[in-house]
C-alpha cells in the first residue's frame, strides 16, 4: 500500500504547523521546508482547512496554524480523509471474482492497516519536536 502524494503533503502540513506551535506559518515556508511546489500545497492547505486540521488566518499577518490540539489530530481518521479509496486491486473485470476469496482477504488488511493508525495521533509525529523544529524552521529564524 502506498499513500498518494496528497496525503503525504498533507501529513507534512501538519508536522510543520505541530512543531511551529501557536504561529502561523505560510504555504511558501512550508513548500521551502520540504523543498515541494507552493501550487501542489495550496490545494491541500484549502482541504485541510476546510475540514478543521488547520485554521487559516486571512489577512496581511495572516498564516496556517493547527485548527485542533496535536493530541486530538487522529492519522487513521486523517488518512480517511485523504486518500479517495483503499481497493488495493480491481476485482471489477476479473473473470473469477464471484468466487475469489481475495477481496475480504485484502478488506480486512486494509482495516488492520488503518486500526493501527487509528491509535496515533499527530502529537506521537512530533515525540521528537525540538529535532523537528531545528530541521523544519531553521530558514525561518
């Protein structure tokens, strides 16, 4: 299983925005930590925003900061969000899918998968913040 890039700029948002605390922080210092495209955040950042990760202040001293505790940021319920669909193969055309057992096989890897997830929260990312920070924030400073 492999996340789509949406979701791992998203998780990256995230971190960042964890380890920067209460200040805001702009897309171009997020893009230039990880050295990604402010265009391919921007999409991101607006979903995150939308559905409560992150809080978007508008304005000339405006910026992105948590919408939530780091503590109550769940992955499992993050990854939901972002990724469109866990079908790890497409039975639909298989000439024997009415008699493959493989499909609840892989439905039920894909709910262990996320069941672990589900027991972390942003706040475990960011057990090493101050090594974060360093690495994350040291053009901001």
């Amino acid at each position: 299983m492999r996340f789509t890039r949406y979701t791992d700029y998203a998780i990256r948002v995230l971190v960042h925005l964890g380890v920067n605390g209460d200040g805001l922080c702009s897309i171009a210092e997020i893009a230039r930590a990880y050295d990604i495209s402010e265009n391919h955040l921007m999409k991101v950042v607006q979903d995150l925003a939308a559905s409560g990760f992150i809080e978007a202040v508008r304005g000339r001293k405006g910026g992105l900061r948590l919408g939530r505790p780091a503590k109550d940021i769940n992955l499992g319920a993050l990854i939901r969000h972002t990724e469109c669909g866990f079908d790890l193969v497409d039975c639909g055309s298989c000439a024997i899918r009415s008699a493959c057992t493989l499909p609840s096989i892989l439905a039920e890897a894909v709910r262990a998968f996320l069941s672990v997830l589900d027991r972390y929260t942003l706040e475990d990312l960011l057990k090493h913040r101050n090594p974060l920070r360093a690495i994350l924030l040291s053009d901001a400073a």
